[in-house]
C-alpha cells in the first residue's frame, strides 16, 4: 500500500468516526428534548389517573356505606357490631395468651419411640 492510499483510508475512517460521534450526539440532544416534552404530558396523565382513583374508591366506600346504613335494619347493625366486637376481643385474648405462652418453656408429655421400646 502506498503513503497516499494510507493517508485516504485514514482520512475516510476518521471522518467515518466523525460522522458516527455527530449523529449519537443529535440522537442525543432529540431524545433529551422529546424527553423534556412528554414529561409534563406524562405527569399530567399519572396525576389524573391518581386522583380519579381516589375520588372513585372514597365514592364507592362511602356510597356503600350510606346505601347499607339505609338498608341494612337497625337489629342487624347493632348484631353486626356485637360481632366485630366479640372478633377483636377474641383476636387480643389470643394474642395475649401465646405471648404467654411463648415466655414458657415447652415440655412434651408424648412419650418418645426408640426403635421398638417406649421412653
């Protein structure tokens, strides 16, 4: 190869490269400014669908909560709360007792198999 193909091949490449860095930059700087365009669109949208999701969740449990207390007779609300209330003593007294229980040492009274004889 002689010096002045050399020096054309090398120029070629290097404005190869060139060509390469000036495109992955401009891709750079579009994708930034399409970015920077579609955030706000973007937040936009999430919040809406943030709020709309909570108005319809308070709505629809408070809707539900009115329509029962309208339809549900007095009796039965009043044997409903018994209920839960009865629920959450149960629930306290049974974490209560394995607290207890847990600050116990456990024994077995089971007798214990050894091949064929009994401990």
């Amino acid at each position: 190869m002689n010096q002045k193909t050399f020096q054309q091949t090398e120029e070629e490449v290097k404005r190869a490269f060139d060509q390469a860095k000036e495109a992955f930059q401009s891709g750079c700087h579009d994708a930034k400014s399409k970015a920077e365009e579609a955030a706000p669109k973007v937040k936009k949208a999430i919040e809406t669908a943030v709020y709309e999701s909570a108005y319809g969740a308070a709505y629809g449990s408070a809707f539900l909560g009115a329509f029962i207390k309208e339809f549900v007779p007095e009796e039965m609300r009043q044997q409903i709360n018994r209920g839960m209330e009865a629920g959450k003593n149960a629930g306290a007294k049974a974490a209560t007792q394995k607290k207890d229980s847990s600050t116990k040492e456990e024994t077995c009274d089971a007798p214990i198999m050894l091949s064929d004889r009994t401990v």
